[in-house]
C-alpha cells in the first residue's frame, strides 16, 4: 500500500515541514510507503525532500501520484480557504489537482487536521463541497474551521481535534538523534524573538518588537536574546544590528529539528507565527503571540491562553512589553485532553492490510 502526502509542503515553512514528518512516520508504522506530491511548482520543495531524505520526480510526477493507493492531506496551510478570489484561486490550483485525480479514480483520501474559511464561495468552495463528503475520513483543527464549512452548506458531521503539532514529543526522539545539542548562554534565560520573514508584516513587528524587546532586557539582565527565524528569508540578519549591544545569539534556519530543539529550551518566546508559539507552549515555555493570521488567535483560544495572544494589527511597543513583563516566567501548560484530540488526526489514518496500528 503507497500514500501520496500532500499539503503544504512547496516552500520551507516550520510548521509544515513538522506536519510532513509527523504523518510520513505515522504512515510508516501503518505498514504504507510514502510519496509526495512533486508537482514542479505546487509539489514537495527541495528543503523539504532534503531533510524528510526524499528524492522528488517531478518530470513523472503524473506516474508517482498514479502509483498511489491513497491520498493524505496533512494538516497545514489553508487548504479550504480563502474569502479572496485571488488567493482562493491560488489555493486551487496548489492544492485540489490531486483530490480531483483519486476522486475520479475512486481512490480514498483523508483529509487530517486541517483549518477552513472563511470562503469566497466560488470555484473553490464549489470543490470544496464535492471533496469533504467524499473523504474516507477527515477532522478539523478547531471549531471555527467547521463552523465555516457548515456555513459552506456541508452537512457531514467533521470532527473537531487539534493542531498535530501537538504530538511532537510522540515523534521527538527518533528524529532529534544526530542534533548538535543546544545550550544556552551560561547563567542566563533565553528569550526567543521570532523574526517573522512575511513581507506584509515583518516591518510591523520589527517597529514594534525591537524596543519593546530592548527596554525588556534592560530591566531583565538575566536573559540572552536569541534571534531565530522559521523560514529561510535570512530575517534575523535584519534585526541584529538593532540589538548590537545585547550581543544578540542568532540561530540560522538550516534544519528544522534543530530549531526544535532550540525553541524546546526557550524561556520567554515572541512570536507571530502559530506553529513557532504551539512548539512552545507545548514544551511548557511562556510564550506570548502577536499574530497577523486568525488561525493563530483560534489557537490560543482553543488552549484557553486567549491573555497571550494580541492580533499585530492591534498591538504596539507599548502592548509588546506590557505583555512581555505579564507572562515572563508563567509557563504555558497545554492541557492533556487536547493533545489527545490532536492525536486523532494520526489514529484516523489508513492502515495496511496486514497490519495493526
């Protein structure tokens, strides 16, 4: 038995490149080989197949996906979205090729953790319709995402887990082996700013981070900064000549599990992004969040921690220290039952004949 992963695997994002590794081992001990989609433009990108040790053909792309007995949509990105017809169209074209192939062809396909809407209601949404009832199985990340498709007029009953990122400590050992370890400067708390690298936003949050963060570490000398970016946009270049006299640390993003390991020792931890603060939160640092993106604030929700999430549109200096100062040293702790709910989006998945999950 072969699974074809899709999602967002076309770029080098954090989060995502989890979501891929998380659902090819869980495959794996399923007793079902993997494959990716290798669309030249919209398949898995050369930084993914690098570090998940797989070699796209993307010229027989056509012939892998054929090959399949099974299609898997991992969680990540937007796939049933967007209330933008531009952005609903891209959506379109990155990720449903697939889906259209396996329904025709009566294949099953599994539809895993993932967050939907608002829609424009146009072509998108009109496949959105045929691909949810056609599913094998399918569960969404949180209750806003089916809200929306039952707006959408789907009336199947989805469940509702979590983000799979959750379940990382399930996953954790057997990929971190040959990690460098990581430590922190001597005697001191790390705090982790996320240097976010999205072109529309990252001005925003330097204005507004990078004072904040200064006058912080001013009254708080018994932290380090670190910078780290979740994405390859060398960003954290950007930031540290406005902290040249904090001796800024900066952790490049040349390997997924090693920023992992990174985050997992992080004290007080910044960010814009959903997957660099659910990292945090889930190994027990304080994390505070100033998202540009919804699904982040529906995270924070979901674990009760609404306090640490304030949207970026809303926030200033002022917000950033203000909220700095309320949550360093009160850790997050996620609670079980939801971790347990995100484990659905594994046990959900497919098993070989002659195998037991």
């Amino acid at each position: 038995m072969k699974a074809l992963i899709h999602g967002a695997i076309n770029r080098s994002n954090y989060g995502d490149f989890l979501f891929a590794a998380i659902f090819s081992s869980a495959l794996k001990e399923r007793g079902i080989d993997v494959e990716y989609y290798c669309h030249p433009k919209y398949g898995i990108s050369d930084f993914f197949a690098r570090h998940l040790g797989y070699t796209p053909d993307r010229k027989h792309y056509k012939k892998t996906m054929e090959s399949c007995d099974v299609l898997v949509y991992i969680s990540g990105g937007y796939m049933l979205s967007h209330k933008k017809l531009l952005v609903e169209y891209f959506h379109t074209k990155r990720f449903l090729p697939p889906a259209e192939y396996f329904m025709k062809s009566g294949k099953p396909i599994y539809i895993m953790g993932i967050g939907a809407g608002p829609f424009y209601k146009g072509p998108f949404a009109r496949i959105a319709k045929e691909l949810l009832p056609y599913a094998s199985a399918i569960t969404f990340r949180n209750e806003e995402s089916k809200e929306h498709c039952l707006n959408l007029g789907v009336t199947r009953d989805i469940p509702v887990t979590a983000d799979t990122a959750l379940v990382i400590r399930d996953y954790l050992d057997r990929n971190v082996a040959g990690v460098p370890a990581f430590e922190v400067e001597p005697g001191k708390k790390m705090l982790l700013l996320h240097t976010d690298c999205t072109q529309e936003l990252k001005s925003k949050w330097k204005e507004i981070a990078a004072p904040a963060v200064k006058k912080f570490l001013d009254s708080h000398s018994e932290y380090a900064l670190y910078l780290a970016s979740d994405g390859l946009a060398p960003t954290y270049d950007e930031y540290a000549p406005l902290f040249s006299e904090y001796s800024p640390h900066i952790l490049r993003y040349d390997d997924p599990w090693l920023l992992t390991m990174q985050i997992r020792r992080a004290d007080l931890i910044l960010t814009t992004k959903l997957h660099v603060g659910i990292l945090g939160t889930t190994f027990g640092c304080s994390v505070v969040s100033f998202p540009w993106h919804q699904k982040t604030a529906r995270y924070y929700r979901q674990i009760g921690q609404e306090d640490r999430c304030v949207p970026l549109a809303e926030a200033d200096e002022k917000t950033v220290l203000a909220q700095m100062e309320r949550f360093e040293g009160k850790p997050v702790v996620v609670p079980e039952e939801l971790v347990n709910k995100a484990r659905k989006n594994i046990e959900l998945l497919p098993v070989a004949d002659d195998r037991v999950p």
